[in-house]
C-alpha cells in the first residue's frame, strides 16, 4: 500500500485538526452551559451524548444490553454502538448525573469521534487514485462533519465502513466483509457496501469473493450480537422494532405524504420497497453500462437512494455520504453546492426544533422558521438528487469522470493501475532492422472485444477500489445501456 508522501500527510493530518477544532467551537456554548432546551436547539449545539447519559442509565452505572433496565432507558440503538457508549461511560470518574459527568462523557465522545475522523480522512486519501490523495482534504474540512460530529455516534460507522472499502480495494475480500459485519453492527448503512460488491463480482466473474465478503461480514455481525440477543433479547430487538415501527421524523421525503393513511409499519413498508427498486435499478445500471463502474460510484448511488427514501434523516446522516461522494465524484464545485445546501438544511432543523421545545415562543413562532425548514429539506433533497445523477452520467460515460479520463490521458499514478496493467500485452523490444527487411503491413491491428478477450487490452477504467475485479474480464452484462447479453455465471 502506497502512502501518502510526508507532505500531505501532514497537511491532512493538520486540516483534521483544524476541523476537530471548529467542531469544538461549533458546541462550545452547549459545554460552557449545559444541554437544555430550548437553549441546545438555540444555538444549534445539541448532541446525543450528553441526552443518552442521563437518561439511558449509563450515569447510574448501568451497562446497557447487560444490565436490566427500564423499559424506557432502553437504548435504541445496535449493539456495537451500545458498547461504545457503555465502555466510555465506565471511564467518567464519580457517580449520579452531574454536570462535570455529563460534560466528561461528551468529551470523551467528541475525542473518540474525531480520533474516527481522522481515520476517515487517511482511509480515503489510500482509497482514491495516487494523484488524487489531496481529495481526502474535503473530508477533512467538510462543513457536514464540523457541525454535525458530535450530535451522536455516526462518525464510527463512518469510519469502519472506509476501513471496508480500502480492504475491499487491497483485495482483502474477507478482511472487508469483517469491517462491513462491525459496520453493521454499529449503524446499518455499511451493510449496503454488499450490494455494489455483488454487482461488481457478477460482472466481473469473482462471485466467490462476493460470497466470502459476504459471509465474514454475516459472522461477524452475528459474533457481535449473538450474545446480546441471548442475554437481552427485549433489549436487543428495541433498535429494530423502533426502526420499523417510529412515525415519519425530521427532514423525511414522507413528511410531504403524512396524509397518506399509513401508520410508522406502513411508511417502513413503502419506504424500504421503493429502495429496494432503486437498489434493482443500480444494479442494473452495473450490468449494463458500457464500462464498468466503480465502486465507490455503486456505493453512493445504494447509500444516497437509502437516504433519499428514509423515514428520518437526521442532520448526522450527511456524513455517511461525504467519504463516498470524495470518492465517486471528487469535482469541488458540486461537492460545496451540496454542501451549502446541508449546512442550510442543519440550520433550519435546530430552528425548527428550537421552536418546537420552546413551546413556539422561540423567534415569536414566525412561520419564515416553517417555510426555512421545508426549503432546507427540499435543498437538501435537491442537491443530492443532482449529484446523483451526476454519478450515473460519469458512470455511462466514463470520459466525463475525472478519475478515469486523468488515468487514461496522464501517466500511471495509482499502484493499483500499474497492478492491472501489468497484466496487459506489452510491445516486444525494438529490434535492429536488418540491412533486408520484409515489408511492413500497413492493415490496423487486429483488436479482440472485451466481452470474449482473457484480459482486457488497451488503457484500463481507473477503479483504486476495484480490489479482486481488477483487470477481469466481464462475463455478465444486460442489454439496453450499450453492452451485448452475456449471462455466464462464473464462481
């Protein structure tokens, strides 16, 4: 695995810094005062960390999953995030709900999540193209992450599913689904990291590393919730049951449908259905396109549709998106459109809750803090929509993606390219001509198509993740984008 050079490691490793630093600042009024409310909606600093501690029995030394509490201090979360919470918990010095305990245990969580941070940031720059390490500076100093870090645990499903996908990319198909399993088990998105996978390995005729990523990933999960289930299965089950069962909540597409009869089940059931199309006709897109995508641009359309559709989508989830994007679309012009639009869309979401727990007294009631919040969701909604379609452009024509048409027009930068194309037929040595030499044929060479060669010839689509795929023929493809039917199935 080639490193960045020192130069940019430590210019990543310092624009982090002054990122975790702005993250501070942007919640310093909520460490200075407290967390109470109206006043952490106010001044938009509120966060998970410090609610939870009070009030899911981790100030009173309860271990959550392991310890019986009541029904209404149960932690709606998966497990591995549960553990998070209760080992950090354990670390906070004294007892009972204090205001010392509470701030202890949000600074030890803010440390821990910026400690993922960067793990994200160096994850990325090795995942990307060696000419492009710099892109890993916008996430680094992604205004998404600044504002939202801390609002609650996102950051470590962030961070274990970039660790998967650079494993993915070293072609460390089981050591990927390991990550993918943790990731899992700490919030569900990376889970879906599986779906570009399949479409990649099918393509590609690798279906057995899709099948070991797959069942590393599923052991892992069930090794990490296995005991819980077993030991506190109400406990357990609540973060699967509230998913399923809770009402449409902030920022939600369905919020603009509550007039539809259908209770939280039945939203859960339009929602995951319309995601399932949308995941059909990603995977379509993978058999079909003329080239083959690359991971990372699989990935964020899953990831983006998965959001778009949800039945909540909390200011933190923007996160989830912001190492995928860096990787499927490094373009800085979209990247900050979207980006605006988020932090427009954060803001109006604290107004709005601010107006909520004060009762309407908060700003006088204004209706403008009603119209800002419809707008920061349609923005919101908008802008990732047309990143989105970007992506699927890049992805039916590779020249306009910047990854690809630098690898083909430039030299070879990225170790996994020298990889691929080590492979390739190589021109035989010059030879001297000798004083009669036979006449040399003018007719073109004699080129085989891809779909029937062993190897693909000519310059390869530049994909730093492709990982075991790399340099693969394809042997299954759909018609209808470009490419001729082939459904070989290859193990």
């Amino acid at each position: 695995m080639k490193l960045p050079g020192s130069r940019l490691l430590w210019l990543l490793l310092a624009a982090t810094t002054l990122g975790a630093a702005l993250s501070v600042v942007a919640v310093q009024w909520c460490r200075v005062n407290g967390w109470t409310d109206p006043d952490q909606h106010i001044h938009m600093c509120y966060s998970d960390f410090s609610l939870l501690f009070s009030q899911r029995g981790l100030a009173e030394g309860l271990f959550p999953f392991v310890d019986d509490v009541p029904a209404d201090q149960v932690m709606e979360y998966p497990v591995l995030l549960v553990m998070v919470a209760g080992v950090l918990a354990l670390l906070v010095p004294g007892e009972g709900i204090t205001d010392e305990r509470i701030l202890a245990f949000y600074d030890l969580n803010h440390f821990a999540v910026v400690l993922c941070w960067l793990g994200v940031v160096l994850a990325t720059a090795y995942s990307t193209a060696g000419n492009r390490r710099q892109d890993a500076l916008m996430v680094a100093l992604a205004p998404g992450i600044i504002l939202s870090l801390s609002i609650n645990w996102d950051m470590w499903a962030v961070f274990l599913g970039a660790l998967a996908l650079l494993l993915w990319g070293r072609s460390h198909p089981i050591w990927a689904g390991v990550l993918i399993g943790l990731g899992a088990a700490m919030k569900l998105y990376p889970l879906f990291f599986l779906g570009a996978i399949l479409v990649l390995c099918l393509r590609s005729g690798r279906l057995r590393s899709f099948a070991a990523t797959t069942l590393a990933a599923a052991l892992t999960w069930l090794a990490v919730n296995l005991p819980f289930m077993i030991l506190q299965f109400e406990q357990w089950s609540t973060f699967y049951r509230f998913s399923s069962e809770r009402d449409v909540s902030f920022s939600s597409v369905w919020l603009f449908f509550t007039w539809l009869p259908l209770d939280g089940a039945g939203f859960s059931l339009l929602s995951n259905g319309l995601f399932l199309v949308c995941c059909l006709g990603v995977a379509y897109l993978g058999w079909a396109a003329p080239t083959r995508p690359r991971m990372a641009q699989l990935c964020f359309l899953i990831v983006a549709s998965f959001l778009l559709l949800g039945k909540v989508y909390s200011p933190q989830f923007v996160m989830w998106l912001i190492p995928l994007l860096v990787l499927a679309r490094p373009k800085v012009r979209g990247y900050l459109v979207w980006q605006a639009a988020e932090v427009f869309h954060w803001v109006s979401v604290w107004m709005m809750s601010a107006k909520i727990t004060s009762g309407g007294e908060f700003a006088g009631g204004t209706e403008l803090i009603d119209w800002a919040y419809h707008l920061g969701i349609l923005a919101h909604m908008a802008t990732l929509i047309y990143l989105m379609v970007q992506v699927v452009r890049e992805i039916l024509d590779p020249e306009k993606d910047i990854l690809r048409s630098q690898a083909v027009q430039g030299p070879i930068q990225d170790d996994h390219d020298a990889a691929r194309r080590a492979h390739q037929p190589t021109e035989p040595a010059r030879q001297t001509a000798p004083a009669t030499a036979a006449p040399v044929s003018t007719d073109p060479p004699t080129t085989v198509p891809p779909e029937t060669s062993p190897l693909q010839t000519g310059p390869l689509p530049s994909d730093p993740l492709a990982g075991v795929t790399a340099g693969r023929p394809d042997v299954f493809g759909l018609p209808g984008l470009g490419r001729k039917t082939s459904l070989r199935l290859r193990w």
